[in-house]
C-alpha cells in the first residue's frame, strides 16, 4: 500500500514539474518540446521501475529497483534548475 501511494505521488510530481518547466521555458521563448523530452523519459523510466517490486515482490533486489526509480523521476527537474542557474536565471 505505501509503494502505491509512493507511486502515485511521484507520478503527480512528475506531470507538476513537467507542466512547470513547459510553461518556464516557453516564457523564456525557447524550445519547451527538449525540456519536456528531457524530463519525461527519465521519468516515465523512473515510474516503470517503481512497478518492478509489484511485479517481482520476492527478489531480493527489488527495493533497489524503488530507490532507482525514484532517482529517475528527478533527474529532469533537477537538470533543469541548474541549467536555469548556469543560464543566469529561469529557474525562480
């Protein structure tokens, strides 16, 4: 029950984020679709190896699968806001 809550809440961080930085970088007038790439395929990798503990309960490694996805899921945001700072801005 709390890996499905898990889930379910990185999931709704990850759609947060990805409409933040959609809307950040279009402000910006720049390319929003690479962002967006950027941040949704690790994080739809991220939320995939979230599942594996369902799927495979009894392997001895599958909490390592939780933690890694969890990683992913963030890895865009976070590459986005020091982008932002190194760029000198847009990431408030």
């Amino acid at each position: 029950m709390v890996m499905i809550v898990a889930w379910l809440i990185m999931y709704v961080l990850l759609l947060a984020a990805c409409i933040m930085i959609y809307r950040g970088v279009r402000g910006k007038g720049a390319s929003a679709e690479l962002w967006l790439l950027a941040t949704l395929i690790p994080g739809v990798i991220g939320l995939s190896l979230m599942l594996a503990p369902f799927i495979v309960p009894q392997a001895p490694g599958a909490w390592v699968c939780m933690v890694l996805g969890v990683l992913l899921t963030v890895v865009g945001p976070i590459i986005y806001l020091l982008a932002g700072e190194r760029e000198g801005g847009g990431a408030e």
